[in-house]
C-alpha cells in the first residue's frame, strides 16, 4: 500500500474531530471504512513521530594570533619547526583540529620530508655522479664493510650503475661507429706538424732547418698514416744534411690486437749516398701492449727496394722488413716514443729509429727534443755506416 503525503497525514486530525457535527445531519454510510480503523501502515512514521532536530555549531574560527604562528613556521620551510607548532596548536585548541590538519597536509605536499644525513650513502652517490668506474667499486667495497646490513642494497645499486655505464658506453660506441661509416676518406684526420731551426757561428758556422708532418685517420677497420720529413742543414758553406723522407702506411684490423699493413717509402739523402730509395713492403702486425698508458706493436713482412745513387749506380733487391712502434704516456705532460724499422737485404742492411720525447707546453703546443739514427750496414765508399741527428723541435697538434 502506498503512504498518504505528509500534507495529507497531516489533516487526519482535524478530519477526525470533525465527524460528530456531520454524524447527526447525515446517516453513516455503512460502506465506508472508520477513520479510526484505518491502517496504521498508510500513516506516515516521520509525521506521526518526527525524530528531534539537533543543530551542531561550526567549528570556530582559527585565532589570528595562532594562524600567524603556523604561517610563520611554514615560511621557514623547517619541517621540525613546522611539526611542533602544529603539534602545539592541536594540543591548545582542539576545536581547531580539523583546520590545522588541512594546514598542515598542504604544507607537506609541497615539502617532503627530509631525508636522514647518511655519510656512506652520500659518499656512494657522489662517486657514481663523477661517472669514475674505479672509485665506485672502491667506495661500494668500503660502504659494504661499514654497513654490512645494508650490502644486498649497495650491491644492487652498484648492479645497476655497472648496467647504465654499460649501456651508455655502447651507445656512444655505436654512435661513434656511425659516424666513422659515415665520414669520407677526408674527413677525420688528425695530426701534428712541428718544426725546428738551429744556427752556430764562431769557429763553426752552421744553419740548419727541420720540418715534420704526420696524420693519421682511424675508421672502423681501416687506419691511415702519412708522415713526412725535411732535414737541412749547412755547415761552413757547405750542405751538411739534406735529407727528406716521406711515407704512407694503411692498417687493417682482423682483430683486436692484429693488423694488416701496407708501407711505401720514399728517401733522399745525398749525404748518405743515394740520390732515392724506394721501399715498399707488406705484412702483418701485432699490438703487444695497448693501454692508454702504454703502446707497444710489432710488424714484419717481405719488401722491395730501388736505390738510386749518387754516382750514377742502382740497386734492386728483394728484402724484409721488420718495425716496432712504442709509446709510452709518462705523466699528463710527457710522452716517450719510439718508433723504428729495419730493412734486412742481400747486399745491404738499413736501419732508422727515433727518439723523442714530448713535453706539453699549453693547449696543443708542445715541446719536442727527437734522437735519430741512421744505419747502414754497406754504404757507398767514402760514407760512415751510422748517421745520427738530435732535434729541437715545436710541434703543434691538431
């Protein structure tokens, strides 16, 4: 059945007390139901017992003087600051309670709290940051034993800088990869040129001039190396060194450390006896030591050479070649090199080697003092077998 409306409910009363005055004018109808039996159920409960109306107050209103306290704490951005106020406003007026936790989740959304001073953490994280592999496994070894508690979580974390390095060095290594690919032949070389001068006079006059050239371009498997040298010097009137020399050298990597070489050479020295000489050889080279430190690579194989002499003869025959090229990073400021080559033939044996030593002056200047020494072991008549030469030199890298 369906509740009457309140409205309704409502005039049941005066309904009621108005059926005696019209009871005794007209005849009860037998057919209609007596109001006072009527349903219970179609009487509204709400109506026939409203429950009470409580009205609760608002919380009051925040004391300026306490709003100011926390305003200030937030303004310090001090966490425990703010932490106690709040802690004190809550205690002093617990009506407010609700307001001052608003306040105080708003403040904290924008200042997390800080995180304990942790010396050993830091020390990890700050030898990560400086991206030095060494220093990590170092610092990670020493916070290991210092919290062993904590060595799966510092372990983890080195696990993870191990894997970002990883990725990261073969991500430049393919770009750099890419860019080789990409580069034509003349593109990417580098070098250094360097040059030297000398004068004497008195009992000896003498003026002499030095000049040196050599590039090198690295791809992916192929490197280039071109050098070339000019020595002269005049001694009481006469030419005491003319020599020039010039050569080119392509590598082919098979592997890491083995190579595949081409060399062709060419001489002048008139001093020494030949007018030219031609060397041209080939073979396979193998790099012993290859460090940022330290360089060491061997080479040999069969080669051929044509000598032209000074007095109109020549000489043709079939050789071998065997060289080594040393480098050796001595500090951040000097560098030792050696390189040398020696030509093994039927009728005469050559040999060439050079000293230097490099000692950086500023950007890409540096300073250079070289030994070099020619050997031969059948010159022409009238010519001593060993030749040797000491340079000052500036070099200029590029």
């Amino acid at each position: 059945m369906t509740a009457l409306p309140p409205l309704a409910a409502l005039c049941l009363p005066f309904a009621f007390a108005a059926v005696p005055v019209h009871a005794a004018q007209e005849p009860v109808d037998p057919t209609q139901p007596n109001p006072l039996l009527v349903n219970p159920l179609l009487v509204d409960p709400v109506v026939a017992a409203p429950l009470p109306v409580v009205l609760v107050p608002p919380d009051p209103p925040l004391p300026d003087a306490l709003r100011a306290m926390i305003d200030a704490a937030f303004a310090s951005g001090n966490n425990d600051d703010v932490e106690a106020v709040a802690k004190f406003a809550r205690q002093t007026h617990p009506a407010n309670i609700g307001e001052i936790d608003a306040l105080l989740a708003y403040y904290r959304s924008g200042h997390p709290p800080e995180v304990p001073f942790d010396p050993v953490r830091n020390m990890l994280a700050a030898a990560m940051a400086s991206g030095k592999d060494a220093d990590v496994e170092a610092v990670a070894k020493l916070a290991k034993a210092t919290t062993p508690e904590d060595a799966a979580e510092i372990e983890e974390q080195v696990v993870a800088y191990r894997a970002e390095r990883q990725r990261l060095k073969d991500e430049a290594a393919a770009a750099a990869r890419a860019k080789l690919a990409a580069a034509k032949f003349w593109e990417n070389w580098k070098g250094e040129g360097q040059i030297g001068a000398s004068q004497s006079s008195g009992n000896t006059s003498s003026a002499g001039l030095s000049a040196g050239l050599a590039l090198a371009r690295k791809g992916i498997d192929w490197t280039h190396k071109l050098r070339a040298q000019a020595d002269y010097q005049r001694t009481n009137g006469k030419t005491s060194v003319e020599r020039y020399l010039a050569e080119l050298e392509p590598q082919y990597r098979i592997d890491e450390r083995t190579f595949a070489f081409g060399l062709g050479r060419w001489e002048h020295d008139r001093i020494l006896g030949y007018d030219t000489r031609w060397n041209l050889s080939g073979g396979l080279g193998y790099k012993v030591v290859d460090t940022k430190k330290m360089t060491l690579s061997l080479k040999g194989g069969p080669a051929f050479r044509q000598t032209a002499f000074v007095d109109g003869g020549n000489d043709t025959e079939l050789t071998a070649l065997a060289g080594l090229d040393f480098g050796w990073q001595l500090s951040p400021t000097l560098r030792l090199t050696q390189v040398a080559s020696t030509i093994v033939g039927t009728t005469n044996s050559s040999t060439s080697s050079q000293t230097a030593l490099n000692a950086k002056l500023t950007g890409a200047l540096s300073a250079r003092i070289a030994y070099s020494a020619q050997i031969d072991t059948s010159p022409p008549p009238g010519i001593e077998s060993v030749d040797t030469q000491t340079r000052f030199s500036l070099v200029y890298g590029f």
